[in-house]
C-alpha cells in the first residue's frame, strides 16, 4: 500500500493490487520472488506450451508445403 493510507495501487482502493505486501491474505505474501513464485526463474504455464507445439506443428506443415510447391516448379 501506497504510503499505507489504504488507497491501493494508483489510488483504486485497497485489495487491487498483486497482493506483495503484508496484506496480501495469501495471494502474494510479500515474497518478492518474482514470476513463477520459485528460485530459479520463470516457470511457463502449460497453456503456452501447448500453443508453442501447435505453432510448431503449423511452421513444419507449411515448410512441406512450401519445399512440394517448390519441387512442382521445376
């Protein structure tokens, strides 16, 4: 909280921020790690894998279409 007067982050009211600081009720607790909540960094979220396999799926569907297209030119 802002200068502790209980007007929250940008002045939206108390309970409308990450939850940091010793008011949190759990949500943050004031741990200060950063994403992911551990030691060692970033931990991404299986949504974000999952779209990163599509998309991996989909660049290597449109690179044999593209090296067919190719081969039929010739």
């Amino acid at each position: 909280m802002p200068n502790r007067n209980g007007t929250g982050p940008a002045g939206t009211g108390p309970m409308s921020g990450r939850g940091m600081g010793r008011c949190g009720g759990g949500r943050g607790a004031g741990n200060g790690r950063g994403p992911g909540g551990r030691r060692g960094g970033f931990q991404v979220p299986a949504a974000a894998q999952d779209e990163t396999a599509a998309l991996k799926a989909r660049v290597a569907e449109l690179e044999k279409r593209l090296n067919e297209t190719k081969g039929e030119g010739k």
